[in-house]
C-alpha cells in the first residue's frame, strides 16, 4: 500500500513538475527537473537521463531548448505509460481526473 501512495504521489509530483518549469528559461528548467531526480533518489525508471552519468553528453549540448523540449517529451510519454499501468493495477479508480 506504501508503494501505491508512493508511485501515486511520484505521478502527481511530475506532473507538478512539468507544469513548474514551463515558464522557467530551459537552463533553469533543466536544473529544476535535475534537482528533482536527484531528491527522489533518481529511481531507475525516471524518464530522465542526467548529463555526464553514462553519457558523453557535453553541457553545451545539454543545457538547450532542444534538449529540454526533449526533456519535456520524454516525461509526458512516461506521464501516460504510468498512468495506464495505475489503471491497470486497478490502482485508482479516479486516475483519469490526475
């Protein structure tokens, strides 16, 4: 039950997220999404990849509008997956007002 409230909780906070950081400018929307991983101890299935941790990624080409677009798209897609495996789990029953 623990799990549930947590994977619920984590959803919302993403969520959150995303609504927080578009009206940031895409270096501070990439360090408050970064800062956001890494307070909640960077989960392995996080839809986000941190510049420099088993990439070549340069900070030149992390910090960009592209990349936060992609960013950005990377973490609805997982918005949706999550949300239909809460749903399959039967785990909410008023998921779909998230």
């Amino acid at each position: 039950e623990d799990l549930v409230a947590y994977y619920k909780w984590r959803w919302i906070m993403v969520k959150n997220l995303l609504f927080k950081v578009k009206d940031l400018d895409y270096i501070n929307a990439i360090l408050e999404i970064n800062e956001f991983w890494l307070d909640l101890k960077s989960p392995k299935d996080m839809p986000y990849q941190f510049q420099g941790i088993g990439n070549d990624i340069e900070p030149k080409d992390f910090y960009t509008n592209e990349n936060l677009t992609k960013i950005i798209t990377n973490h609805e897609k997982w918005l949706v997956k999550e949300r239909i495996k809460l749903s399959a789990n039967n785990i909410s029953k008023n998921i779909e007002n998230w």
